[in-house]
C-alpha cells in the first residue's frame, strides 16, 4: 500500500463525507483511493467551487467533507473557499498534493503551509510512510473536535513509498466533549434573565443545535427570540421570533430588539452585522454572550457577562437554575403584532417596478409564494443579497446557507449545490447577483450534470451594484456593464432558462415547478434600482 492509498483508506474508515475536488496527476491517486474507500466523488469546473461546497456540505449536513486539489495553483485557486470555511470555524478537510522536498525550481512550487496559515486554515502534512495514518487521523482530528478547517498537504515524494506493515491503526475519533459552564456563571446570568424584563435571546452560528433548549428558556423567561444571519431559520415556527437580527432585521425586529433591557448572544458573535454597528443595543440594555470559546467573549463589543459553555447545556442549566416562570414581554398584543409584521413580506412597499424591470422587494415576495416550503436557500453577497435573506422563508437552520465570512461575491452558486446535495429532500434555490453569478457560472455544468433541480435566480442589475450605489457621483464605468441575457447562458449549460421583467413573467416559474423539474431553472430577473439597499449602507458604515 502506497502513502496515496493509505491517506484515502484511512479517511474512508474514519467516515468522511463526499469529496469535491478538481484532478490533476498531484491528487489522481488519493482521490482514488477516497472512491475505492467508499467515499463519493464530486467533480467541479474549478477548485474555488469544490471548496465552497465542501463547505456548504459540512454546515448543512453535519459530515465532514473532503477538497481534494492539485499543488500549487490547485490550492491558490482554491483559496478563497478555505478562507471562508476557515472564518466561520467548518470543520472541513482538504487534501491538496504538495511539491516533493528537493523540487525546489519547480513551476508548482510555494509555501503551501504559510499560504493556509494566512487565511486561518490549519496546515497539516503526511511526513512519512511510516507517519501517513497517523498524520492523517491528526488532521481528521483536528478538524472535528476543535471545529478548524485542516489542509493536509501530501508531498509527492512522499505519496508513492510504500507504508510499513502496522505502521498505525485507526481509531473511532469522536465529536468534541461539550462543555458545561460554571455553576456561578450560570447562575449570574438566570439572575440577569430573572432582572429582565424584555430580554431578547439572539442565536448565532453556534446555537444551531440548541434550538430546543432555548425556546424552552425563552418560554420560562419570558423573551423573544432572534438570529444572527447564519442561524436563519432555527425559530421559524415560534410565534415569538423575530427573525433575523441586524442589516436585515425587520422594522418590527429593529424595534422589539432596540427596546430589550436585556441581550444575550447564544453562540452568536454579537458583530457589527448583528447589532448593526450597536444600534440594536439600548443605551441602558446589560448584554450577556454565551460561547464555548473564552476568546469570542467580548470580541466584538463589551459584554456585562461572559459565559464560556456549550450552547445547549448552559440554556438547560440557566432554565433549571432560574425558577418560577414570568410572562417578560409577552403579551396578547405582542403575539398579534410579531405574527403580523415581523417579516419583510408583511411591510408594505411602493413598487418601484417598470415596464423592463421588476422590483427586488416584489419578485422576492412573490418567488416565496411560489416556491415550495420545504427549500434550502444559498445567497451570494451584493447589494441584492438582503431580498432573499429576509422575503425568503425557510423552514429551520437547514434550509438557509450564507457563506458570507469571508464577504467574497461569487460563492453562492457553488454554495447551493453543496447545500443540494447534503439536502436532497428539499428544493435548493440559489440567490446570486449578476455579478457573482457570471463569476462561478462554469458551475451550472456540475449542476446538470448532477441532475440538481436548481432554481438559481439571479438578481440583475447589470454591475456590481454594491459599489454602483456607495460610490455615487463618481465615475462608474469601471462597475456597470452592458445588460446579459443569462437566461440564453443557462440555456447553453443545459438548463432552462427565464427573463423576468414583470410579475407576470414569473408564471414560467410555476410551469417549471408543475413538470419534471429533471433541468435546473436559471431565472434572469432584470431588476429596478434601488438606490442603493439599507443593508448596503450599514455594511459601508465606518469604512
């Protein structure tokens, strides 16, 4: 057995999930032995669109997946995938070849581990044959207990020498220990929920498995529930949710969570998008954060209390710790008003639509009508990317994939075929600029020829909107384009194609959902402008 071999066998063992990856002669053999492991094979147009759905993947189905690349310019073309698997901590795995030691002129050759380092990854390398197993259940390791993006680097040297009978055995590597909060910590913060009298519970990325004990706490405490952007979905249900918190928070969100004398971030980073830059936060309101990690802890703003726990277990230990039940904000009226008003789509607009355009608020309230309940949602970043994330329902934490850590446009459509294929129960949608849509559209070739059902809708304004609207008054040739008829470019592709200019193009919407859906849908909506999004002003604040 060659190292190659034994890096994919034993990856196989462990139960890695599918591999995405582009082949070169660097990666061939370990991405074979991944395949003859058991392992499934993804094949993309280009390594950034096999990272990104390796991450999709891993956040929506809970696996770790695989990017396998060539050396060299494999891994740089991959990097801004990484860069965002590694900012929003995915525990992912990417296997990339590596030039051998003495090959120090080769065309290939960079400083791989310096290269991952940079953009937060952790650099890992099979060093021997008699160290490949062992290097490798490292790299797995650390990926799943400490929740890190891991680059496992296989020098090609090293890759053919044949691995040593019982050079090591793999053993089961378990998912990471939750951690209980302090007793004293825990009972601080039920005194502050016990204090509150409209507390807010805002959950982030790291609250995604808690839903339950949460609302069981916010029910005993009275408070209203609210999300960070990629924890979209996990309220869904609760007539006591307000939604998304931050740039994209309703006017009625905005209100409710502005007023609460009391935040507490449950595995939520509490940033600037979340809070909006602190406007979210009353001048009087006491804020507690709840993180497994010490580090996160007033991170980003100063906290009143600090609690380094599991998400999960510290909500069960707070509601066990603070007693009787009290009603908080909750009333009748509230009830009413929440169920009412707390989505964009509830909120009156005045349609901006013209004859050649439609207004972005319009087609995305009309697309939620439309489209089946059961979906999963992917958003590329732009100045359109706030219709989707707050008219778009979803219907839990698994319906909704924002790759949005490393603020990269053209990332959305890849994101939506890793989110496909970790849900194929649900239709996937892809909400994309044309910006970052004419940037990853090589993709919609792995698209067909998966057979996804894909309903990509692509928000065109024909530039890249987001400096269009910040730079006004200045020059802006560099930024507008002539209009693309990409509805004829998905065509090509093999999918089918739509121009939305009025609502009532989007009745091609319905007769594409009423047949076989066997060709994904690319609908190029031609939309009105704007002036430039409110989620776009926040996000060019301070800079």
């Amino acid at each position: 057995m060659t190292v190659a071999e034994a890096v994919g066998g034993t990856l196989g063992r462990l139960g890695v999930g599918p591999v995405f990856g582009v082949v070169g002669s660097g990666n061939f053999r370990v991405t074979n032995a991944l395949r003859a492991a058991g392992a499934r094979y993804i094949a993309t147009r280009h390594e950034a669109g096999a990272a990104t759905m390796a991450d999709a993947y891993a956040r929506m189905s809970g696996e770790v997946a695989v990017v396998s690349l060539h050396q060299g310019c494999g891994l740089t073309n991959a990097m801004t995938g990484i860069g965002e698997a590694a900012k929003s901590r995915t525990p992912l795995l990417v296997l990339t070849a590596d030039t051998a030691g003495a090959a120090v002129l080769s065309n290939f050759r960079i400083d791989q581990d310096n290269l991952v380092r940079a953009v937060g990854a952790v650099p890992e390398r099979v060093h021997s044959a008699r160290s490949a197993v062992a290097d490798t259940v490292r790299a797995y390791r650390t990926a799943v207990q400490q929740r890190r993006t891991v680059v496992l680097n296989l020098p090609l040297d090293v890759q053919d020498l044949p691995v040593p009978e019982g050079a090591a055995s793999v053993a089961a590597v378990g998912a990471p220990a939750a951690v209980r909060a302090d007793p004293g910590a825990v009972d601080a913060l039920a005194a502050m929920i016990a204090d509150a009298r409209r507390p807010v519970f805002v959950a982030g990325r790291g609250a995604r498995a808690a839903a339950g004990p949460l609302r069981e706490l916010a029910e005993a405490s009275g408070a209203l529930l609210a999300t960070s952007a990629v924890a979209h979905g996990l309220f869904h249900d609760d007539p006591w949710s307000l939604g998304i918190s931050g740039g994209f928070a309703s006017p009625l969100a905005a209100e409710l969570i502005t007023a609460a004398d009391l935040v507490v971030g449950w595995g939520c980073a509490l940033n600037m998008w979340t809070m909006r830059h602190g406007a979210l936060i009353g001048a009087d309101a006491k804020v507690a954060q709840v993180d497994v990690e010490q580090a996160a802890l007033g991170a980003n703003r100063p906290v009143d209390l600090g609690v380094v726990g599991d998400v999960g277990l510290t909500a069960a230990d707070v509601r066990s710790a603070l007693g009787a039940a009290r009603a908080g904000c909750r009333t009748e009226e509230l009830r009413t008003r929440i169920a009412e008003q707390r989505r964009w789509n509830d909120v009156k607009h005045d349609d901006i639509s013209t004859a050649n355009a439609i207004d972005p608020r319009t087609l995305s309230k009309r697309l939620d009508e439309l489209l089946p309940a059961e979906r999963v949602v992917a958003v590329d970043s732009g100045n359109f990317m706030g219709y989707p994330s707050a008219y778009l329902s979803v219907p839990d934490e698994f319906g909704f994939c924002f790759t949005q850590s490393f603020q990269s446009i053209g990332l959305g459509l890849a994101t939506a075929v890793g989110a496909a294929l970790a849900r194929p129960d649900r239709l996937p949608v892809a909400a994309v600029g044309d910006g970052g849509f004419q940037m990853s559209l090589v993709e919609l070739d792995t698209v067909v020829r998966l057979g996804l059902p894909l309903v990509v809708v692509v928000y065109n304004d024909a530039g890249y909107g987001a400096e269009v609207h910040h730079f006004v008054g200045e020059d802006q040739d560099i930024v507008r384009f002539a209009d693309t008829d990409l509805a004829s470019v998905g065509r090509g592709f093999g999918c089918e194609g739509v121009t939305v200019r009025t609502v009532e193009d989007l009745d091609a919407v319905t007769g594409w959902l009423d047949g076989p859906r066997d060709k994904p849908l690319v609908i190029d909506a031609k939309i009105a402008d704007d002036g430039g999004s409110w989620w776009l002003a926040e996000a060019f604040r301070g800079h």
